[in-house]
C-alpha cells in the first residue's frame, strides 16, 4: 500500500483543483517560503481526520478554507482526497484502489467519504487502524532551528 494521489480543492492556498501524484518510493517537495509546502501536509493530516486548527496552523474549522485575494473570491468548501494503492490489501477494504476524501463548507457542515460513499470520521480512523497511517503519523515537515 502507497500513497499514490493527493487531490485538494478550496484547501488553504490551493484555490484550484491541485492533483499531485506519488510513485512508490521516497517524495520531496521543495519550493521557496509561502508557496504551500506546509499545506500539503496539512491536508493529509486533514482527510485523515485531524481536529486541532491548531496542529493545522490555523484558529477555527473555516481556515482550511481558501480565503480569497485581492483578485479572486473566497470558496464556500475545501475538498481533499488521499488515493492509496491498496492492491496487497494492507486496507481491509475490497478494492485495489482506495480514495478517503473529506469536504468541509463554510456553513461548518463536514463530510466524509471512503470511496464516494458517506462514512463516518470513525470510519476512516477505523480503516487506517494497524496499518501506521494516521494524523499523528505525518511526518512534521517544519525545518528545525537548529
């Protein structure tokens, strides 16, 4: 099992649908400051349920949500999707290919889904249980101040 695609739309800095496909290996992502690294792993925290706006850098549930700027307009959700390559059926799940998605809207309605179906939060942490994938198992991407 891999991650093979991470979708966002709406989240944080990414205003537009944002796809960003993983080989099996190791991935890097590098760019200047202010670019959205950090959101990318952010979001991943995110669809696999983190809680905390804090753990996300932000101060309430609506932050995940692109905001806007001076020259386009603020969205009303922020969708992220995590497509994993589950063909030696590490998930307990029949399906070779498994997408957890979560949406968030500004009215604080958020909803889940394990393959476009709706599921619960508990749903997906349940899915992921003895596998080592969580929201606690994202590596902190910050650089030390060494």
């Amino acid at each position: 099992m891999y991650l093979k695609r991470l979708e966002m739309h709406g989240f944080k800095s990414f205003a537009d649908k944002t796809i960003l496909e993983f080989m099996p290996g190791i991935t890097t992502v590098i760019g200047p400051n202010g670019s959205g690294k950090s959101n990318i792993s952010d979001a991943i925290r995110w669809v696999l349920g983190e809680q905390s706006m804090k753990s996300l850098r932000g101060a309430k549930s609506e932050d995940v949500i692109f905001a806007g700027t001076q020259n386009r307009k603020s969205l009303g959700f922020a969708e992220v999707s995590l497509v994993f390559d589950n063909q030696d059926s590490k998930l307990p799940i029949e399906y070779s290919e498994v997408t957890v998605t979560r949406k968030l809207f500004r009215s604080g309605e958020s909803e889940y889904y394990i393959n476009k179906t709706p599921c619960r939060l508990k749903d997906i942490i349940e899915l992921f249980m003895d596998t080592g994938i969580g929201k606690d198992r994202i590596f902190n991407n910050r650089a030390r101040q060494d």
